[in-house]
C-alpha cells in the first residue's frame, strides 16, 4: 500500500489496497471523514473496499461534515470568544448593575451606615460595591454558559450538528487514549489535549500517550516480577 499523507489538507492518496495494516494505523487514528480519495476517479469497488476496511477499523464508524482541522480551528475561535464573553458578561453585569441598582436600592448612595442582611453598621458603598461585582460575576458566568450555542446557532445547523460530532468523537477519543497512571502523568503534560492545532500534534499526543501506557506496563510487570521472586 502506497500512502501519501498531506497534513494540513488531511487528504491521503490511496493506490494499493492489498495491505490493510498501514490503513488500520492510519485510520483508527484520522477516521473515515479524513480520507479524500484525490486521484482520479475510482471503481465502487474500490470505494466500497475502502469504506468497509475504515469501518472496520475505525473507533468511529460515522462521518462527519467537518474536518478534523476545521474542528480544531472551530475549537480555537470559540476558545478566544469565550474569553471575550467571559469579559464582556462581567463589564456588561457591573455596568448594569452600577446604573440602575441606584433606582432599586436608594441606600447605595446614602452617606449613613446601613443594615444589610442582618449587618448593621454596613457601609453603603461598600454594599454597593459587592453587589456589582456579585452582578459582574453572574453576567459572566451567563455568558460563558450560553456563548458556544449562540455562536455556533450564528454560523448555522449544519456547522453547528458538525461540531459538537466532532466534539463528542475527539473526546472520547483522548478518553480512549489517554494515560490515567498517576506515575506517568505530570504537570507539563498535555493531559486533555489542549495543545492539539491539527492532526500532527493529535498523532503526537497519541503517540506519547501509548508511550507512556507502555512504560507503565513495563514498570508494573517489574513490581510483579520482584514481588514473585
């Protein structure tokens, strides 16, 4: 089987099907959806063939309408807007709140102490001023909650259906492959794949993680072996 991987468009070149090892590795890792035959046009048996040994092989046996790098690229927009939504709920709660929390509480701008809550003596401004962080807060944990399914309502149902596909598929891909022993696992480490830009960096993580599920093997073989002896 002769494979020719082009990274960033996630398109592989398919010209001999006699060895189903190579794709086994290949898709259990990318999966179907990545596959985009290029060359020109092939027999529905060799289509068929195809489709049959990804399904076969594949963790996943669905296809997507995104692309593993569009998802990433996806993942990362919606990352920064969250940020900005974070920002923006919290300025938008404290503005709000610092403008009409006045016409509902009019001892926030009394120069005597008050009672609030069972607390007397308790300064006014300083009320007022935890009450608009308090309001500040809220709004921001809003808009954190709400921001994915607005923005991706925007951008429409089918990118929308195809995200959150994506979504649910790569994370229980990590789950699938991920290294949980205590001993292997480290701060530095990418434990959730957050570092993950395309497909280059997922097989990467991939790889250290299986390196890592094989270090842990060999060391708990090695306690074994001596307990035994």
């Amino acid at each position: 089987m002769i494979c020719l991987l082009n990274l960033p468009r996630s398109v592989l070149i398919l010209r001999n099907l006699r060895h189903e090892s190579c794709l086994k590795t290949i898709v259990s890792t990318v999966g179907y959806s990545d596959i985009a035959h290029v060359q020109s046009p092939v027999s529905k048996d060799v289509n068929d063939r195809i489709a049959t040994l990804c399904s076969r092989y594949s963790p996943s046996r669905t296809t997507y309408q995104l692309r593993f790098n569009e998802f990433i690229k996806l993942k990362a927009r919606l990352k920064t807007i969250r940020y900005c939504a974070i920002l923006g709920g919290y300025v938008f709660g404290c503005w709000v709140f610092a403008s009409n929390g006045p016409l509902f509480f009019p001892w926030m701008i009394s120069d005597s102490p008050i009672t609030f809550m069972g607390m007397e003596g308790a300064d006014p401004m300083f009320v007022g001023t935890a009450l608009t962080l308090v309001s500040g807060i809220t709004f921001a944990t809003v808009f954190t909650l709400g921001y994915r399914s607005v923005v991706l309502s925007i951008m429409g149902s089918e990118t929308k259906t195809g995200y959150y596909q994506r979504e649910k598929d790569f994370q229980r891909r990590l789950n699938f492959y991920r290294c949980t022993d205590s001993v292997e696992v480290g701060f530095s480490d990418d434990y959730y794949g957050d570092k993950i830009k395309d497909l280059t960096d997922y097989r990467y993580w991939v790889r250290v993680q299986q390196i890592k599920h094989e270090n842990s093997r060999r060391a708990k073989e090695k306690d074994q072996s001596e307990s035994n002896s």
